[in-house]
C-alpha cells in the first residue's frame, strides 16, 4: 500500500499570468512527482498540488525564490489518511 | 444480518462492496420504483451498475446522474448514494419530484470508476484514473474524464500515460466510458446528463474545449444560476458557474461536452465543495451536508428539464 508519509498539500496563489506560467514550468519538472489537485490556469484560481515529502525542499525554494505565496493545506497527508480509514473502520464497527 | 439503507450509516465513505450491497437494499426496500441494471463491466471485470427510478412507462424522457468518474473524489459517491436514497424516499411525498418521476425515467451510475474506487481503499487513495494497461508504457490507467469522442486529445489533455489527464489510446477505449456511450446512445431519449466530481465548487455547461458559446448557453447559464443560488441558500457554500472553459480550464474528451454533442442539451458537470479546504479529502462529517445542498441544485436542474421538453 501506498503511504504519503510527510507529503504536503500546498494551497498556491498566483498573482499574475509570469507566476502561473512559473508554476505551468514547475508542473513540467517530473522528477519532482508533483501531483497537481488544482492545475494552474489562471491568478483567479487557486492551485493546490501534493508535494512528496523528499520534493517539499525544492518545491519551497522554488515558489519562495520567485515570491509566489502559498500556505499548507494538508501538513501531512497519512495523518489525514489515517485518521480517514480509521473513521471507515469505526463506522463499520 | 439484512442491513436496510435507513441504518446504513451516510456520514462515512464505504467501500465499493459495501455500495453495491446497499444498491441492493434500496431496491428492495423500494421494489416498485428502483431497479438495477448492469451495462458494462470494468477493466478488471467489475460490473458497472445503474439504479433506475421510474415509475412505468416505455423508454421515458431520461436523466443520466453519475458520481465517481475519478476515482478519489469518495465524496461524490457518497453524494450519490445520498441523494438515490433521497428520490427514493421523497417519491410521493415531494410533489415536485413526484412530477419529475412520473414524466420521466432517472438513470443513477453511483460508483463511474469501480476499478480505480477499489484501487483507491486498497492500494493507492490518491488513484484518479481507470486500471487500464497501456501498451509501451509502465504506466496504468486512462483519465476516464477526457476520454470521451468530444475534441477528443485536444487542449488539456496528455498523450503521456503516466500522467493523471491521459486522454487513452482513443476515444471511449475504457470500458467504464463506452458502457455509458452505448447506453445512452442506445437508449436515444436521455434529456439531461449530470456528472459529478469535486472539489472546486463549481456547476459548468459546454463546452470545455471550445470558447465558442453553446447555441444553448443563455438557457444553460439562467439554470445553472438558479441551481446554485439554490444550493448556497442552505448553508451558504459559494459556487462559481458558466460554461467549463471559462470556468475552469480548457479541457476536451470530457462527459458534459460528448453529452451536449450527442444531442443531450441539459448537459452539467458539478464540483462540489471544498469546505475546510481539504481537497477531495473532505472530512466525513461534511458529506450530508454536501450531499443535501447538492441536492437543490440538482432538483433545480431536474425541474427545468421536466418543465422544457424538447
């Protein structure tokens, strides 16, 4: 079974069309393994994307480096997961 | 021990079996107006069943309903199998409804991608696509999403199996797909066609692949308003709307545009909400009321199609 052991779900807001085009460039990077929830399309729209836990560093580098804000949506996505089965096993209980 | 879908507990994700047993106790618990069919199978050979509310009738004016199309989005499904329930149950206490059903027939797929559902509890929860292998690639699955004959492989679609908008190898290649195709095509009196995902709150019309309005888009529009007006009066969840490519993105192979295409007007896709900004990860306590906001919207859409046949 899969884990997402430390992955992140960062919530992105981009403020103009360079900064989307940016994140369309980030999106290119498949070494990354970034998995893109929300895709960027335009300022208006958030983009939310699943961060693996070894991509987290340069994915912050990148987004800080060219001022695009962003929060943490999901801090750690097996928590939620965990606590989402578990919720599963109780109801079926 | 029978289990009867009044203490089947709709505030939690269930597993694919757990939804087609309980398929199974609505319609016998509701003899007289749901029955099952069975028009396909998955992939990996799993039936792909559709409850069917009618109420009599020989090939009735139709409403196509699906929830699930990708396959993490458990609150779709959750939805769906809410608001079954609900026209179950409020057929001849809700007069409106009532007059829906006894003009028309409702055609409910509630799990669209039952191999990537089960691939979601087993093994990946984070699986979108179908479990399709591609030929020349290691990668697995189709984007059941932009596999339609509609601009088929235009903008927002990959031809990269690996990524999560693989358009597939041709249109209407996933069997999950062309079960659909030929059911509607066959059954050739399908009115309205609703296809639900999450999670961006959102209620689109064609088309997504083309900025050239819909000859239909003013009506489109005026019914998408007042599906989502309905649906923000009960607990004041704010959705956008308009047609996909302005709403969204540019996105071509998709249900609502082949729908349209196909000659079904009252074409719409939903996003449902993102509350608690969690994704398609929504916590299980927001699955009522997501499921009971969406379902004024949908008896909004419904009303209309009842009220203009064409």
């Amino acid at each position: 079974q899969k884990l997402f052991i430390g992955d992140q779900v960062l919530r992105i807001t981009a403020e103009s069309h360079e900064q989307i085009a940016l994140l369309q460039e980030l999106q290119g990077l498949e070494h990354l393994e970034l998995d893109f929830w929300r895709e960027p399309v335009r300022p208006s729209l958030s983009v939310d994307v699943r961060v693996p836990f070894a991509s987290l560093q340069p994915v912050r580098v990148f987004l800080q480096s060219h001022g695009i804000q962003y929060d943490v949506m999901i801090d750690n996505l097996q928590v939620l997961l965990d606590s989402e089965m578990e919720e599963m096993n109780h109801s079926r209980q | 021990r029978q289990r009867n879908t009044d203490s089947f507990d709709y505030s939690s994700y269930h597993t694919l079996e757990e939804i087609y047993s309980w398929m199974d106790s609505l319609i016998a618990e509701f003899p007289d107006l749901v029955s099952k069919l069975t028009i396909g199978s998955s992939y990996e050979k799993r039936p792909i069943h559709v409850l069917k509310f009618s109420t009599g009738g020989t090939n009735r004016p139709a409403i196509w309903l699906d929830t699930g199309i990708h396959a993490r989005e458990w609150i779709t499904p959750a939805t769906g199998m809410w608001t079954a329930k609900k026209i179950a149950q409020e057929y001849g206490q809700d007069p409106s409804l009532t007059a829906i059903l006894n003009k028309m027939d409702i055609f409910f797929e509630i799990v669209t991608n039952p191999d990537g559902y089960t691939f979601t509890h087993t093994t990946n929860r984070m699986w979108r696509k179908t479990r399709s292998i591609s030929s020349g690639s290691s990668c697995i699955g189709v984007d059941p999403n932009r596999n339609w004959d509609a601009n088929f492989g235009g903008p927002g679609t990959s031809s990269n199996p690996c990524d999560d908008t693989y358009k597939g190898p041709f249109a209407h290649s996933e069997s999950e797909v062309k079960s659909i195709v030929d059911f509607i095509l066959r059954h050739k009196n399908v009115k309205a066609m609703v296809t639900i995902h999450s999670y961006s709150q959102m209620l689109m019309y064609p088309y997504g692949y083309t900025s050239t309005p819909t000859p239909d888009a003013d009506e489109l529009y005026a019914v998408a308003k007042s599906a989502v007006d309905a649906l923000g009066s009960l607990h004041g969840t704010k959705y956008t709307f308009g047609s996909m490519i302005s709403t969204i993105y540019p996105a071509s192979g998709t249900t609502a545009d082949w729908g349209y295409s196909n000659g079904i007007k009252y074409s719409f896709t939903f996003e449902l909400r993102d509350t608690g900004r969690y994704g398609f990860l929504l916590p299980a306590d927001q699955i009522i009321p997501t499921a009971e906001e969406t379902w004024l919207a949908l008896m909004k859409i419904m009303e209309h199609v009842r009220d203009h046949p064409y």
